[in-house]
C-alpha cells in the first residue's frame, strides 16, 4: 500500500497548519510516513532548519506515524541550489525537495536542471520536463514528482510518460498547504493511475520509496 507522502508544508513556510496538526490529519486519512517540507531560500533557512529538526526530535519515538525532516528549495537562483542543499544536509534534513519548473508559477529558466545538479532527492513538478533532466535524475536515483496538486498536476501525464520511458523513479505526493488538500492514499493512488500508472507500477514506486526512506533513517 502506498501510504507515504514526502512533501507536505506547515505554517513554519506558506502552509496554515502547525507540523503537529499536519502529522494528526495525515495519520487520521492512513498515511505511515510523512516528511515536512516547507519552503525555503537563504531568508528562512536557517530558522526553518531547526524548527522542523526540532520538531522532528520530540515527535514521540513510539508513534504509529514516521515524520522526517525536509525542506522544498523554492524559487532559488541557478546558483543557490548547491549551497543550500549541503547546509540542509550538514544540519541534519533527511528530505529535500526542490520546487521545479511549474507551468502554473513563473519559475526560473533551468530549474529542473540547477536542482538536479544539486543533493536533492525529489524534483516536485517539474513541468515539461526534458529528456536529458529526466536521464540525469535517472542517473543521481532523484525521484520525480506526480502531484495531487491543483495546477501542478496538469504535467503529471507528461512526467509519466518521460519517466517510464527513460527509467527515472517517481514519488507520489500532495504538496499540501491546506486541510482541503489532504487526501487518502487510495485518492493518491488514483491520480498516478490517472496519470498513466497501472497497478504493478505504482507497486514499484511503492517499494522504491520504502527503500528509500530506510537507506534515510526513519528514525534518528
């Protein structure tokens, strides 16, 4: 069962909930393991960082629920994705998305690329992403995203397609900001299957994160 989503934000960045109330709702609609990821640049990293960390380290060791420290590297310039990816390792983050080239937000020219080049581990919806981005996140293991997200989600079929046939891995994520967006596995299963997914594949993103989130440390 695919029950994990690896981008999800709190009021700690644009979200409206606090990362507690954020983890409650998840585990209440049958999700096992989340990761918060707020938005960051060089304004907020800092304080972002060790909020989540914090947050992270007392969420009680015997809970139901697995909660890893992320952040989404958003809107950055070409240059700023190196640097921040490593102070976010340096310091402890386990998750690091970075915001890619939406068709739906004005996103900088050579995102995808800038991001890929970086240590991140997923790319959330890169739009129409190139063949030759999808190879290099092939080649570093970087997980593409398909999302529940309004707006974002129109590529998702694109994503799919150019995943699938250039062997690059996928994530399932709802990149929520909102209760409203907090939708059940089974509803995130189907919008990968609506994006072009069949069953057994969904099965193998499935395994391919649960490797993924142990080689990360579940716990700390």
């Amino acid at each position: 069962m695919y029950n994990v989503n690896l981008h999800c934000h709190s009021l700690l960045s644009d979200g409206v909930l606090l990362p507690s109330e954020v983890v409650v709702r998840y585990s209440a609609v049958g999700y096992k393991v989340i990761a918060i990821t707020d938005h960051t640049d060089y304004s907020n990293i800092e304080f972002t960082t060790r909020a989540i960390l914090e947050f992270t380290q007392h969420w009680p060791k015997d809970s139901s629920m697995k909660v890893l420290p992320g952040i989404e590297l958003t809107h950055l310039p070409a240059e700023q994705f190196k640097p921040l990816a490593q102070y976010a390792r340096r310091q402890g983050i386990k998750i690091i998305v970075a915001h890619g080239e939406t068709l739906v937000e004005p996103v900088i020219k050579g995102t995808n690329r800038a991001a890929l080049e970086a240590d991140i581990d997923i790319l959330a919806h890169p739009g129409l992403i190139s063949d030759e981005d999808v190879k290099l996140a092939k080649e570093k293991g970087i997980f593409l995203e398909i999302t529940s997200r309004k707006g974002h989600s129109d590529t998702n079929i694109h994503i799919v397609e150019r995943a699938l046939k250039l062997g690059a891995r996928l994530a399932l994520n709802t990149d929520s900001h909102s209760p409203e967006d907090i939708i059940t596995p089974e509803e995130l299963i189907k919008i990968g299957m609506r994006a072009g997914l069949s069953e057994k594949e969904i099965d193998k993103i499935c395994l391919e994160i649960n490797r993924f989130i142990e080689e990360r440390g579940a716990r700390w």
